[in-house]
C-alpha cells in the first residue's frame, strides 16, 4: 500500500509563493494519478489540483488556476504544488492523494483516491 508523505508547508505573507512536496513510498508512483486537495477546520475538505499519471493532463480548482501549479517527478516519487500569489484564503491543511483505478485519467472528487497523506499546514496572513 502507497504510503504518502507531505512538506513544505509554513507561515507565508500574502503575495509569497511555497512549493509543497509529497513523497511517495513506492516506486510506482508513475501508475497513480494524484491530487492535491485542503480543508479548514469546520469545512469540507476540497479539491485543488490534480495530475495524471504521466503528468501530462492537469486539472485546477477554480479558485487557484493561473495560481498554483502541479507537478510530478516519477524517477523522484514526488509530486509538487507550486503555490504564487497566495492569498490568506489558501490558509489549510493541505492533503496528497493518490490512485491507480483502471479507467480514470485524473480525479477531482474525494471518493476518487484511496490514499492520503497526513498532511501540511499551510497559513497566509496579510
């Protein structure tokens, strides 16, 4: 089972930039699509952005498209979100997911990944 390790999150200004990391444990990251995804205490945990397995499709929320980015690096196990422009509304926990059902080239809804990292706490002050 695909284990998922968050970093990269901390204390940011408004207006500054981090880049999340979310290392895999296997080494078959490249047969799981992958998404980021957050949530505030008392919310619904969202979607963010997602990745297809080759990395070559990509989907954004609409809230942080032309914002965020997502990437991946199979030889490294990793995938990456490149946050600019952040705003105190991106404040979150910040979760990895991950999955490898047939059929499906990226997911964006929660009952789409199986597996979740414990994620990283991202905090925006302005």
């Amino acid at each position: 089972q695909i284990q998922l390790v968050e970093s990269g999150g901390r204390l940011v200004q408004a207006g500054g930039s981090l880049r999340l990391s979310c290392a895999a444990s296997e080494r078959t990251i490249g047969t799981y699509f992958m998404g980021w995804f957050r949530q505030v205490p008392g919310k619904e945990r969202e979607f963010v952005a997602a990745i297809s397995r080759s990395g070559g499709s990509t989907v954004y929320a609409v809230s942080v498209k032309g914002r965020f980015t997502i990437g991946r690096d199979n030889t490294k196990n990793t995938v990456y979100l490149q946050m600019d422009g952040l705003k105190p509304d991106d404040t979150a926990v910040y979760y990895c997911a991950a999955d490898r059902v047939l059929g499906k080239v990226v997911g964006t809804a929660l009952n789409d990944y199986d597996y979740w990292g414990q994620g990283t706490q991202v905090t925006v002050f302005s």
